[in-house]
C-alpha cells in the first residue's frame, strides 16, 4: 500500500514539474523567440543572468516577478467571486488532463510492476473531453463577471467555438475507437508498439481534424477569436491583470501540451520508438540487469514521448505564426460545414471498412 502511495505521488510530482515547472515557462519564451525567428527579428534578448543575453532566456522568470507584484485589479461593477475563480477553472483542467495520459509503458522495477501513468481509467479519452467541456465555463465566466461589452463578447464567442468545435472534435476519433476497440489511452499506446498499427496510418483524416480542432478549442491563432485584440482589446481576460492574467496564459500554454501529449498517445505510437519493440529495447539493456534495463528502457521511452510531445507544441506554434486570424464567420463555418461533415464521412468508411474486415 505504501509503494503504490509513494509511486503514485511521485508519479503526480513528476507530471506537475514538467508541465508547470518546465514547459509553462519556458513556452513563454519559445513564443517570443519562435515568432522572432520566423519574422526575422532579435526576440527576447533582455533579461540577462549569467550572460545569457542573447536569448533572453530568463524573460519568463522576469515576468513572473512583475506579475507576482502587479495590482490584482478588479472592475468596480465586477462579480468578484466569479471574476477571482474563472481563472481557477481555466487552468485546472489543462492541468488535470495529463492524468490519464500514458508517458511510459509498464515496466518491472525491484520485483514491482511500475506503471508510467498517474490514473488508468477505463473511459480514457472521454476524461479528456469532459475536462476540455469544463475549461469552457472558464472562459465564458470571465467575459460574464467582467461586466464589460468587450470581455462578454469574448465570452460569447469562446462558448460558441468551444462547443461547436467538441463535435466535430470527439467524432474524430471514434474511427479510431473502432480500430483500436479501447477507450483506454494505455490500451492504445500499447497497440502502437507495431509502427504500421500507428493512428497516423490507420486514421489520417481523423488526425487533421483531431488537430484542427484541438487547436480551435484552445483558442490559438487562426481560431483565436475570443481574444481577438484588434476587435476587443483582448477578449474574455480584458479587465484581468497580475496573477489571474497569468493563468489564462499558462492554461493557453499547458493546453498544448496536453493535446500534444493527446495527439502523440492516439496518433503517433506514444513511447515506442519506431520499429522498435519492447522486447527489442530490454534486450539492448541487458547488460544492466533486470532491474537496469527496465530502468534504462523507461527513461528512453519517456525522454521519446517527451521528444515527441515537444515536435507538435513546435508545430502549434508553427501554424500560429504562419496562419492569419480567421473571422467569426469562417470559423464556424468551417466547424459546421467542414469539419463536422468530414468527420461523419470518415466515421462511415471507418465503420464499413472495420464490418468488412
């Protein structure tokens, strides 16, 4: 009992540190550097510690220090209950969701089966979507208790995109229900371990809509019209400043590593290594010991999901300095008329071709 306790936790810990510790920083200077070099500016190059200047690496500790100082401001008119918790609701689901996502396979440690994910629920990705539906009411609770035009109109527009987006989004992958015959993110990633059993090859409609509308949900350019600062200032968060500000941005943040962490678990073989088995890798490790190889082979196969994780939180923010802001308009039309359609053909086909075989 008290292993499972102490590996659960360090479990929990681990999967905090990488993503509040690690990737929410430091996407905030990968935002400014990776849109500096595409444009062919300098970027970030201020905050200097130990001569490191030139990349402005320490510009997220510089503005967690002015935003842990700034005012907390909150309009005079304001629900300040719901104004202080909208926040709150933003960000712990982006957090929460990486529970359910698999890291790592299972490994025998010490005469114990270790294995790489903090909650192995039986409705697997379906967990994901009912946080996704809850950041929702974030949003739209910050527009709401604002009581200003500008924040309730990006409210408005964040739960008409976010919901109609879940749609198209959560029929995109029943194809690969289907195929995989598991709602079970472990489940799935262990079928990856054949790279032509990979979601990418079984499912490839279902992925590019899978991501669209990730990416729509998460609010970022194209899709990112509840912001929209050259209509209303900055949307749902206007009259947001200080630490509650910072959530918005750091749940914007670790919901890309979440769908990344999605994407690489449903579509893109988890933590193997392609045409690499389990066995394969053990074998690689024997040297070691039993104990050694498993240890060895876990830290490859998460230091792979993690590489892995990194290339589409690169891409995301690829197509968000690529793509121009799409209108109210064509955003759901391109839900409504598109996506969802696409996505019901595919589930056909998928369907016919599952009976078929």
């Amino acid at each position: 009992m008290a292993a499972d306790l102490i590996e659960s936790v360090a479990k929990i810990l681990f999967i905090f540190a990488v993503n509040v510790g690690v990737f929410a920083p430091i996407l905030g200077w990968v935002e400014r550097k990776q849109s500096a070099v595409m444009q062919d500016r300098i970027g970030a190059n201020r905050a200097d510690i130990l001569g490191f200047t030139a990349i402005g690496l320490f510009h997220s500790l510089a503005d967690a220090i002015k935003l842990l100082t700034k005012e907390d401001f909150v309009p005079a008119n304001a629900n300040k209950f719901f104004h202080t918790l909208a926040p709150f609701i933003s960000l712990v689901p982006a957090i929460a969701a990486f529970a359910i996502v698999p890291f790592g396979g299972r490994y025998e440690l010490f005469g114990r089966e270790v294995h790489l994910v903090i909650a192995d629920l039986d409705v697997g990705i379906l967990y994901v979507f009912a946080l996704a539906g809850l950041a929702t009411y974030g949003t739209v609770l910050a527009g709401w208790s604002s009581r200003s035009n500008w924040s309730l109109l990006g409210g408005l527009r964040a739960s008409a995109q976010m919901l109609s987006y879940e749609v198209a989004m959560g029929l995109s992958i029943i194809g690969l229900i289907m195929v995989y015959g598991s709602l079970k993110l472990t489940d799935i990633g262990a079928i990856q371990e054949n790279f032509f059993r990979w979601g990418i090859f079984l499912q490839p409609v279902g992925f590019v809509i899978f991501m669209t509308c990730a990416i729509a949900e998460n609010k970022r350019i194209p899709f990112d019209i509840p912001e929209a600062e050259s209509e209303l200032v900055a949307g749902y968060f206007t009259e947001y400043s200080g630490m509650k500000f910072i959530m918005f941005w750091m749940a914007e943040f670790l919901e890309m590593v979440t769908i990344s962490a999605v994407v690489t678990t449903l579509f893109f073989g988890a933590w193997h290594i392609p045409f690499v088995t389990d066995a394969m890798l053990l074998s690689w490790f024997a040297p070691a010991g039993p104990n050694g190889a498993a240890a060895l082979a876990m830290l490859v196969n998460i230091a792979v999901f993690f590489a892995k994780v990194s290339f589409f939180i690169w891409l995301q923010m690829t197509i968000r300095w690529t793509l121009p802001r799409f209108r109210y308009d064509q955003v759901m039309r391109m839900c409504w008329k598109m996506l969802l359609p696409l996505s019901l053909v595919n589930l056909s086909i998928t369907g016919l071709v599952v009976l078929l075989l």
